[in-house]
C-alpha cells in the first residue's frame, strides 16, 4: 500500500517547468542541449546554453583520481591535483578577486575536478590563469611540504566526523589497495614517501589533455566560447587517454566492524556493495537509494519517530566504477547503539525479502526524479554531474535521459536489483562510538 507521505512530498516536489525542456527526438529533458566538440589538442569539450545569467560555469576533469595513486603512495592524486591551484604570484590572485572569479577542487576516486566560476566578461582572462597553473604548475618543495601539512589537516577533520569516517572504513574493508576514499589524503608513510619527481611523473602522465574533459554552461555565443576555449585551454599538453589502474571490490575481511569514539552518539551503517557502474545500474542505484532512505516517506523515515530512536539516518550511493557502495545509516545516542543497528538490520532484511509494490514504485520514481533534478538545476552542479558521468563512462548525456530512463524502471526489475543488493551476506555492519 502506497505511503501517503511519499506521494504528497512527491507532488509537491515535481520539477519546475522552467528547469526540464526537452530536445526535439532526444529525451533530453534538463535544459538546452549541450554541443559536444574537441579541441585541436584533445580536450574533449560539451557546452550548454544558458542565458538565465551572465555568468559561466566550467568543468575541468581530469581522469585521475585516488584509484590511480601507486601502490604504497596513496594520496598522490590529490597532492598532484592540489599543486595545481598553487597561485604563484600575489597580482594573479588580487586580479583574479577583482574579476569576481572562483576556482575550486574535489578529488574523487576517479576524477579530479576543478571548477571555474566566472562572470563571462572575464571568462578568458580566468581561463587564461587556470591553463598556466595546468599547464606548468610549480612543484617545489616548500610547495610540497606546505600541502602535505594541509592533507595531515584532513586526514584529521575526516577522522573527526563520522560521515566522512563512515565513507572512508567502508572503502578501505572493500577496496585494497587503497581506492574511492579509503586514504584520499595519503597516511604518515605515504606522505613521507612521495617526493617531487613522484608527483612529476604522475602530472606528466595523466595532466594531458586527451585525459581531460571540459563542460561549459555559459550565456555566451558558441562560436565565442569555442574561440576563447581554443585559445586558452588549447594550450594544454596534448597527450593520450591515461590508462586508469584496477581496483576491484573484495568481500570485506570482517563482516563487521566497530569504532570506539568518545562521544554522547553513536553512528550504526550497513554498507552494500552494488554491481558495477553502468548507466542502468546507476539508475537502479539511485532509486535504490531514494526509495530507502531519502525524504519522509522513505522506508528508513519511521524509525526518526520510533521512541526518539535517530537523530539523523539516510542511504547514500558512492558511484564508483567497478562496483558502487550503498550505505544506509543511523545517528542515535551512544546507549541505544545495540537497539539501532537491531533496527536497521530488521528493516534491510524486510525491504529485501518483501521488495516493493507498483504504487509504492510509482511514488519512490516520482520523488527520485525531481531530487536529481533539483540537484542539477544550477549550473555548477549541473556541469559537474556531466563531467563526472562523462568521465566515467556513462556519458554526459544521461544527466538529460535520466529521468525517462527511470521511468522505465519495471517493477520485476527493481524487484530482483534491490533483493540481490540487500541480500543479508552482502552486508558490512560499522559502528562507530563509545565502547559497547
């Protein structure tokens, strides 16, 4: 029987009008749809129209990630990546404060991906900044040491929050060597380990740009983005497409494992392991993951109310290549941590054994499909969903079928992806907290 809650949040929920517009034979349905060209060097380019501002928006992924760190040199790919935003000159960054213009970083397990956000009157000269640093960024040491201390500091804020913690245990228990966040900021031997020509020799394999992807949502012509682009991202060493190292999944060591934090709450996750990345798993996966644990008619939603049981719970999807992460979580006060996980696991062995039914189906692809809209409606989130799908291997151009691909989801199909994914010997139990 459907849940009411779902369904009204659903409806109330549904995308805008101004957000989905379809391409004419295409399927597309989130904006304008994109061109997609090559530069003379490589790059690989997609660009989408958007006049809702004078502003653009670019993508740059790079197809390296902490997947491709070395054995015995984790970390490596962020330190690399890290270098590269290196601003040498103090004139640069006052000119750069002045245009109004914004770089940023995220490394992933497969990618490393730097923003730009600018006004478009200033894009070129932006992009003239970032194609110097990737171009020839400066790797000295005092450089190095400065963002090894930076990484130490991250290694102790993910240790200190228990989500990112939960992320990075359960990576380690089923990837080794290390991947997908098991050790994205290194460890104390590793950061010791790696040296200047370590991270030489890992730019000038991988920084090329036949290894690179550029998305571009901006107001401006194509034809001036296609010119400015060529000038200043042309200039980027042309290269081949990098050869990514494997990291296949294992079963974890241990079914479970627990965490002694010092701390009033306690963290209780399950995490799954999903087939390999395609663009019909991803769009199980996320269904999955909308019809568990995201909004209030949600299968784990019941237990907020259960007692004052949880104070926060969810299920997220790690989308990584070989094989995605489903971890479904709960935050409860430290005494209540047996109850919890008692709770959880009750719950994952129902939703696996009873499945789903039509109307519930319906509902859980309704809310799915306006959340990732909502979620790609800006530009910047937009280019990044299409640069990491891109560089992963789904194309960019799913973020625009996703929704009728869901749509297409059939009940007995949903049925037999979510009962092998919940399956009870797949599970990895981590408790992260005070001492039980």
């Amino acid at each position: 029987m459907i849940r009411r809650g779902f369904l009204l949040l659903a409806l109330l929920l549904a995308p805008l009008p101004a957000v989905a517009a379809e391409g004419p034979g295409t399927g597309w349905a989130l904006g304008p749809v994109p061109v997609a060209f090559t530069l003379d060097n490589g790059l690989s380019v997609v660009l989408q129209r958007d006049e809702a501002a004078p502003i653009t928006v670019v993508q740059l992924l790079v197809r390296c990630g902490d997947r491709d760190d070395p054995p015995r040199m984790p970390g490596l790919a962020y330190l690399t990546a890290r270098l590269c935003l290196e601003i040498t000159e103090s004139s640069t960054l006052q000119r750069l404060m002045d245009m109004g213009s914004a770089f940023a970083l995220d490394v992933g397990g497969g990618h490393s991906l730097f923003t730009v956000r600018s006004l478009s009157r200033h894009l070129e000269p932006t992009l003239a900044v970032l194609a110097a640093m990737l171009g020839e960024p400066l790797i000295s040491d005092l450089r190095v040491g400065g963002v090894k201390e930076l990484m130490r500091f991250m290694q102790d804020m993910e240790s200190d929050d228990p989500m990112q913690f939960m992320r990075k245990t359960a990576a380690a228990a089923f990837y080794s060597p290390p991947a997908y966040g098991a050790a994205r900021f290194g460890d104390a031997k590793s950061l010791e380990r790696i040296g200047r020509k370590d991270i030489q020799s890992f730019f000038r394999l991988r920084y090329l740009a036949g290894n690179m992807i550029a998305v571009v949502i901006s107001d401006l012509p194509e034809e001036k983005v296609r010119l400015l682009l060529a000038r200043q991202l042309g200039r980027l060493p042309a290269g081949p497409l990098a050869e990514s190292r494997p990291a296949m999944p294992h079963r974890p060591e241990q079914p479970e494992k627990a965490i002694e934090r010092r701390t009033s709450q306690a963290l209780v996750s399950f995490t799954l392991p999903l087939p390999e990345m395609t663009r019909s798993s991803y769009v199980l996966a996320s269904l999955l993951e909308s019809w568990l644990g995201n909004g209030i008619g949600s299968r784990l939603w019941p237990l907020r109310s259960r007692n004052g049981l949880a104070y926060g719970l969810g299920a997220e999807v790690q989308p990584n290549r070989e094989a995605m992460l489903l971890n479904v979580y709960m935050k409860t006060e430290a005494g209540r941590a047996g109850e919890a996980r008692a709770e959880l696991a009750q719950l994952l062995r129902t939703a696996g054994a009873e499945g789903i039914g039509a109307s519930e189906l319906a509902a859980a692809k309704a809310y799915a499909k306006s959340v990732f809209l909502r979620q790609n409606e800006a530009r910047e989130p937009r280019a990044a969903t299409m640069a990491f799908m891109e560089g992963s291997g789904l194309s960019w151009r799913l973020i625009g079928e996703f929704a009728g691909l869901l749509d297409g989801v059939g009940l007995e199909e949903f049925n037999a992806f979510l009962k092998a994914a919940l399956a009870p010997e797949r599970w990895f139990m981590l408790l992260i907290g005070p001492g039980q």
